[in-house]
C-alpha cells in the first residue's frame, strides 16, 4: 500500500519525506519528558492567538525561512509542527526538510484534535512570560497602587517615582506624563540614579499587568531600601479611569555611577544565585559551542539595541533583558536549551537569567566577556533560508507601469499594522497563506505584484507563489519602501485588508472608537488574571518562584 501525506489520501511520491504523526497524548508526554523540543504552530500569528497549546511558539509556514535559523537553530532538534486541523503542517514539514531540519513529526488532527482529548488551549500572545507574571503576583503577593492612589499622591507631591518598564520604543509611543523609561532588564542597573533616596517609593509601570508585577518584584527580590509596588494595570487603568497618556516623549536613561552599580552588582549576583544561574567563564562557554550539534545554544546580549550596535561578541543575537523574559518564545522555540547571556556591566544578564530560570524549561547561565574581547558593531544579522528559487523582480517604476496599463494588480504580504501607515497605492493586504485564494479572479495573463515594507517577505512570498501556481507571480524590488523613495504614489488606511487580523493579535489600544477600547482593555485584564486557574489546570508547567526575600 503507497504512503500518503499526513491529512491526506494522495500518494507520496517517491523520495518526498513524510513526518511521522504524533498525538495529543504522545505530545504531552513528550513536553514533560525531559528532552529537548520545539512545538512550531505553523498558521498566522493572528489566527495562532486565538485557541493554541501553551508552549507551542507562533511560526507562520509562510515566514519560516526568515524565522526558523532564530528559532531552532540546531536542525535535528526534535520538532512538532502544528495547526488548526492539519492542513498547513504537511507543507511546513516538507519545506524545514528541504531546509535541513530532520526530526520532524506532526500533531494528528491539530489544535483541534488537542482540545477535544481534553487538554487546555490558550488565548493571546507571550502566554507563558505573561503567566509567569500572574503566578508571581499570586505567590509572592507583589503589592501594588491603583491608578487613583497614584493621581492623588502625586497630587500630593509625595516623594515617588514611576518607571516604565516596557521597551523605549513602546515608550516613546505612549506612557505616563510623569514616568521615567526604564525597561525591565535595567531596573536593577540603574534604579539608584533615579531613586537614590531610600524613603522614595518607586512604582513599576507597563501598557497592562506582566512588565509592572515582573519589574516591581525584580526591585523587591534585588532588596533595594525602596517600598516598591506595581501600578494595577497599567496604562489600561489609567485610561478607563478617564485620564490622559502623554505621547511622543523620549527616553532618558542615566548611567549609573560607580556606587550605583557596585551596589546593584551585588544585588544581581545574590538574585542569580538564589534563582540557580550558572556563571561560564571563557573555556566553558567554549565547551557548550563544542556541544551544539548535540545541545542546543542560544547566546543573547541583554543590554539595549544602542550598546548592542555600538559593539557586540560575534554571532551573538541582541535580546532586551526585559524582552527577552516578556516575550520569550518570540526568541527561541526550543524548550530544554542551553541559554547564555552576557552584559559587559555584571547586572543585567544575572536579573534577566533569574528570571528565565524561574520561568523554567531552560538550562540558563550568564558570560561576562573580557573587556578586551573582540567586538563587531551594527545590528544584529538575520540569515535567511530561501526554500524556493529565487524571485522575478521588477522595479518600482516598472510596477507602476504595469499597473498603470492594468496589467497587474499588487498585494502587501507582510504585517497589516505596516501596510495601513504606509502602502503602494491601489494594493490590497492578505497574509501570505489566505493569498491564493484571491488570485482565481484575475486573468490569467494579469501580474501578479507582490510588496513588503522592504521587499524581503515579497521575494520568498513571490518565489513560492509562482513555483506552485504556474503564473507570473513577481516581487517589487526594495518593496513598499523602495516604491515611496522613488517618489511614486502610496495610501494609508485599511480599507483594502482582505484578511482582519489574520497576521497578528489585535491591541485594544489600536481601537478609535473608545468604548470598544474600553472593552478590550477590561476583556485583555480578565484574561490575564485567568491564566493562573489556567495553569493550574495545565499541571506542572516548570516554572519555579525563588522565596521572597
């Protein structure tokens, strides 16, 4: 009897490779077995935050050329690729083989065939960084201050401070009128210089719930003299409290000086210690890379995006320490990895590494380069792995005359919040996997341009296209980007989305209408509350809370 492809009864032809399918049960059995793997949800990310297992990772089929190298970089990890109802894992398996990856099986039925055996399934993004947060606020009982507590004590021109501990860009976007950025992996490093007084009380804010209870506690276990407290749902409360954000401001971090960071050394160390991260020095670091095509290895520098470019070890990726604890599985999918993380100032890859070890699933350790070591400048590369010929280019002004003579029509691939601030005029959205399906109404002499903010998504997006549909599918060289440059026609707005929020999870500050924001903001705040009773539920989900100071 011929093979068949899993979720199908057409013949395998001879040579294809066919991963093995893998259960519910046998799948949760593995996640707790003690080895290393990788679960790949391989649908939309806008579609994946809707119903997905907890520690499956978002890596849209049609993206995993730009993300799988970052994600799982050792090809013969054992990963599990899953869906809705096993209808995209077939094709992601065979383009990761045609890529190099060898240990490939898939979940049978999908998310779908998970939650009828009973097993829970997750809303949103980042849900175990996000639950980890809620597990420490239950546990460790962070204390916090409501929005109107904070009006009136600053009112009251109380002796406090408010740190933002989201990302600087995020700050920049909106944030408290009166708050300091400091993101979480900084906290720790240079709190000293904005609350050198003992008796100032230093509250820890965020856009909703997990960067304020992580970085209150991260101060609170730190043993910094301060009184620490998150604010209670963060610039959400504030705004359904009737109060304004203020918009545009510039972060300002300060260095610390040299008692300032001693100190905040010490405290890092004791952290670290206690929460179980391993120091390498230089031949053991050497030892774990000699052990990569058996062990994976992720190797992060944690200080900001402008000390990263100034100067980094070669081959090592750029994470944010705060980031890098919000958002894990946007930065590694393999559970079981060896992390390593380095700083040049001894603080911020020991609070970052504290945190990834109570979080759990990770074997975490921290490098502190020699101060002479060699350093590369610019930001950090990203190879692509092209699982397709290459794509037919055309120019922007050879696009333009294309369509202008209606012989082709474009379509924007790459993430709708981009294309509805900036987009060719006259293109429509759709995510790359919903793309083919808008295609059998044109003619079949009709062009078909494909554009990204840069032209990368494009090209990988265009190659498969034409290699699989037969008709004359091209990418706009330099994208959207290199079109507006040369001065041709764009929009903004989102009346040509074909496809929602498809391609990512929908903020509830992205609303305009208010009450919907509103509601979105107290549905998002409920939700996260409810991951605690969620995890319960889990069972053993490896994260593991150092006592309370």
């Amino acid at each position: 009897m011929p093979l068949t492809r899993p979720g199908s009864d057409a013949p395998v032809p001879a040579g294809v490779h066919t991963p093995a399918l893998i259960s519910p049960q046998e799948l949760r059995h593995a996640l707790q077995d003690g080895h290393e793997i990788a679960v790949l949800d391989v649908r939309e990310t806008g579609v994946f935050t809707h119903r997905h297992l907890l520690f499956a990772v978002s890596a849209p089929l049609w993206r995993l050329e730009l993300l799988i190298d970052r994600l799982v970089p050792r090809r013969s990890t054992r990963v599990v690729l899953v869906d809705g109802d096993q209808s995209l894992s077939p094709g992601a398996a065979a383009k990761l083989h045609r890529l190099g990856w060898t240990d490939l099986s898939i979940l049978a039925g999908g998310t779908d065939a998970w939650a009828a055996a009973g097993f829970e399934c997750y809303e949103g993004t980042n849900v175990p960084s996000k639950a980890l947060g809620e597990v420490i606020e239950h546990h460790k009982h962070t204390p916090w201050i409501d929005a109107d507590e904070l009006q009136a004590r600053m009112a009251a021109g109380e002796n406090l401070v408010v740190v933002d501990s989201r990302t600087p860009e995020e700050f920049a976007q909106f944030t408290l009128p009166f708050s300091h950025s400091l993101p979480g992996a900084e906290l720790v490093y240079r709190i000293q210089e904005l609350a050198p007084d003992p008796s100032t009380l230093v509250v820890v804010n965020c856009a909703g719930r997990t960067r304020s209870i992580v970085g209150a506690q991260t101060l609170i276990d730190a043993g910094i003299p301060n009184k620490v407290v998150s604010l209670k749902d963060g610039t959400m409360a504030w705004l359904l409290s009737g109060r304004e954000l203020a918009y545009g401001r510039q972060p300002a971090m300060l260095e610390p000086g040299a008692a300032g960071l001693a100190k905040a050394r010490e405290r890092a160390a004791a952290v670290a210690a206690k929460a179980g991260v391993r120091r390498v020095n230089a031949a053991e670091l050497a030892a774990l890379r000699a052990e990569q095509a058996q062990r994976s290895l992720y190797c992060f520098d944690v200080r900001t995006r402008q000390e990263y470019e100034a100067g980094h070890l070669e081959g090592w990726r750029w994470a944010p320490g705060g980031q890098l604890v919000q958002a894990t599985d946007e930065y590694l999918a393999t559970r079981r990895a060896r992390l390593v993380l380095c700083d040049w100032d001894g603080v911020r890859a020991l609070t970052t590494g504290a945190w990834l070890a109570q979080l759990g699933g990770h074997d975490v350790h921290v490098y502190s380069p020699d101060e002479s070591a060699t350093v590369v400048t610019g930001p950090e590369p990203i190879r692509i792995l092209p699982a397709a010929g290459p794509a037919r280019l055309v120019s922007p002004v050879q696009a333009k005359a294309m369509l202008d003579a209606g012989k082709a029509v474009v379509f924007d691939v790459d993430r709708r919040a981009a294309y509805e601030r900036r987009q060719i005029a006259g293109a429509k959205f759709s995510v790359p996997d919903r793309l083919a399906s808008f295609l059998g109404a044109l003619a079949a002499d009709q062009t078909v341009l494909i554009t990204s903010p840069d032209g990368l998504l494009a090209r990988l997006v265009a190659a498969q296209l034409a290699q699989s549909l037969g008709r004359d599918v091209s990418a706009i060289a330099g994208g959207t980007a290199t079109w507006a440059a040369a001065g041709l026609p764009t929009a903004s707005g989102d009346a040509g989305v074909l496809t929602g929020d498809d391609d990512h999870w929908y903020s509830p500050y992205a609303h305009k209408d208010l009450a919907a924001r509103d509601a979105g903001f107290r549905a998002y705040l409920s939700w996260e509350l409810g991951l605690v009773a969620q995890l319960e539920r889990e069972g053993n989900v490896g994260i593991r809370l150092m006592p309370a100071p």
